[in-house]
C-alpha cells in the first residue's frame, strides 16, 4: 500500500509512507531469560537504528522461536524498550531435523517512507547464514 495517506489531525497534510515488512534473527547460546532478552533487545535496536524506525512508525511484531526455547516470551524483550502499546506476539517455528537450534526470528512491520529494496533485514549471531542473499 503506497501513496498519499491522510495524516491524522491534519487533513490537508499527505504522506508518501509504505507499510513494510522487516526480517530479522539472532541464536542463543543458552536457553536463559537474560540472554535470550539481551540478545533480542540487540536485535530489535539494529533493526529499527539500521533501519530509521521511530517507536510511531511500529505497526506490530511477530517473534518465532524454535522449539528448543522455553525460558521466556521474547515479546518481553520489546516491552522492556517501551513496546508495550505495541501488537506483539510469539509464536514457535516449525520442529524441521537440521534447522538452527535455538533461534529467535522477528518480523516487525512498520510504516516507512523507504522502498522495500531499502530496508536493512538484520541477522545476527548464528542467525547469519540463514540469508546468504543479504549483504553483511
């Protein structure tokens, strides 16, 4: 959905915004609340600095977690940064045999004056090799 979009509070106004999807991952190292929760607030911050995404331009998040993590929501990670008003949810990646263990995915969607060639999808940790069609 592109082109001019009424502005609230101010008709006359128009904005040239998209509404884009972001991609991005990270692995564990271990299953534990405080890593799991400081490796995905990584994430999210690359993501929306790489990326120019102020808190008003975050339409929801979707997380995905492979079956190996069990310790905590990592929804809670953006809520700690002020996402509460946020649509988050979590959900668990399909059981695949030699898929990355203990992988969290996020897929953040937001409004965005870029073109989705312009985005910056974020991989980090062993989450790297999951997109070898990404620049580094």
């Amino acid at each position: 959905m592109t082109g001019p979009t009424r502005c609230p509070g101010n008709l006359a106004a128009v904005s040239d915004t998209s509404v884009l999807a972001l991609r991005g991952a990270t692995t564990l190292d271990v299953d534990q609340k405080d890593h799991l929760l400081e490796r995905v607030r990584t994430l999210l911050s690359h993501m929306l600095e790489g990326n120019g995404i102020a808190h008003d331009d975050l339409i929801s998040i979707l997380f995905t977690a492979t079956p190996d993590v069990h310790s905590v929501f990592p929804a809670l990670a953006a809520r700690q940064m002020g996402m509460g008003d946020v649509p988050l949810i979590c959900a668990q990646e399909l059981d695949i045999v030699g898929a990355k263990p203990l992988c969290i995915r996020v897929m953040m969607h937001v409004t965005s004056p870029r073109s989705r060639a312009e985005l910056h999808h974020v991989y980090l940790e062993g989450a790297r090799d999951l997109r070898d069609d990404l620049p580094q």
